[in-house]
C-alpha cells in the first residue's frame, strides 16, 4: 500500500516533534532514542524531510548517549562529572536549537554527532551541510 505525502505544514510540524521528542532523552536518556525513532519509522516514507530530519536526530541521540555512558564509566573512575555535565548541556541546548530550526523549515546539523545513520551531502533534494 502506497502511503500519502504528508502536507507542508504536517511534515514541518513533525520534523520540529522529532527534535523535541529527542529532548526527552535530557530527562530519561533511552526515551531520547525511542521517541524519535517512533515518529522517524512511521512517517519517514511520507516525507524527506522528515526522513533526513530523524535521521540527524537520531544520530545525535545516539551519540549523546554513547558520550553519556563514557562519562558515567569516568564518573566511576572520579573523573567524569565534567563529561556528564556538558552530555546534558549539549543534548538540552542543542535539542532546543534544533527544534527552532525545524520549526523553521531548516536543517539543523549537530555537532559532535556521529554518523550511525548515513545522511549524504543531499537527501531528496535537501542539503544538509
């Protein structure tokens, strides 16, 4: 069965979810990856932009979770407070800016994300830079 293109406003309004989803991960770190992934899988097919716009989100939650779980085994050693404290940080300011941008109609690129998810130099028309 052949799904329905969402229209603009719809497709621009869960871009802007996925990214607020993510923050969730700021309070209760798996659902930051949970969430987005729900709301990537179900409309991912009826959108590019929703489909390039998960998958940044996603790979930056991956990647906040993998620097978490460094910090929490330095914080073990005594030496990660400072890695957990800018995890959170990172993951709170740039979820926010994230989610203005979508808002928006723009792409946001995460910093320090790495790349679980491949999202080319041009996704369905889209340029992420």
């Amino acid at each position: 069965m052949k799904t329905q293109p969402l229209p603009q406003g719809a497709a621009r309004t869960w871009a802007t979810l996925l990214h607020i989803s993510g923050l969730v991960g700021f309070f209760l770190s798996p659902l930051g990856v949970l969430l987005p992934l729900a709301i990537w899988g179900a409309y991912r097919h009826r959108d590019a932009e929703i489909d390039l716009q998960g998958r940044l989100v996603l790979n930056f939650q991956l990647s906040m979770l993998v620097y978490l779980l460094a910090g929490v085994v330095l914080l073990l050693l005594m030496s990660g407070v400072v890695i957990v404290v800018f995890v959170a940080a990172a993951e709170l300011y740039c979820g926010i800016d994230a989610a203005a941008h979508a808002a928006r109609g723009d792409i946001y690129n995460y910093p320090l994300s790495l790349r679980f998810l491949s999202v080319g130099p041009h996704v369905h028309g889209l340029h992420v830079a």
